[in-house]
C-alpha cells in the first residue's frame, strides 16, 4: 500500500478528474510502540486534486471503484 496515486498510470488525468470528498484518508504520524496505544497523532485528509497525490494508490483505487459500484454515501 506504500504506491502512491502520483506514481499510478495516467496520473495527471487521475488528478484532473478527482472531485470526490467522500473519499478520505487517515495518515498516522505516530512513532511506533511495543505496546497498545490509546491517542494517535494523525488525521483525515479529503481526497481532491490538491491531496490526491499522496493517497494509497492501492485505497485510493479500492474506494474509487466501490464509490461507483453503490454510489455516494449518505453520510455528510
């Protein structure tokens, strides 16, 4: 999952195209640990033509695909 969008096929079409906010992704920028942990240090970022780039390609592509297949969430 470590592929980003911006190394995929067609990368500036991809870009041009990405309008889609429901479509988020959680980077965490936490140090490692041995043992559970109870706060994080990350966030949510909205995927757009400006973020896009630094999306899994691999989620990024999984999301796409299944945002088609049933259409938008309900969600806000």
């Amino acid at each position: 999952m470590a592929m980003t969008v911006s190394c995929a096929n067609d990368y500036e079409n991809e870009r041009a195209e990405t309008k889609l906010p429901e479509i988020r992704m959680f980077t965490e920028k936490s140090a490692g640990a041995t043992s559970a942990q109870d706060h994080c240090a990350g966030q949510w970022v909205v995927c757009s033509p400006e973020t896009v780039s630094a999306f899994s390609a691999t989620a990024y592509f999984f999301a796409k695909r299944s945002r088609r297949r049933t259409g938008p969430s309900l969600m806000p």
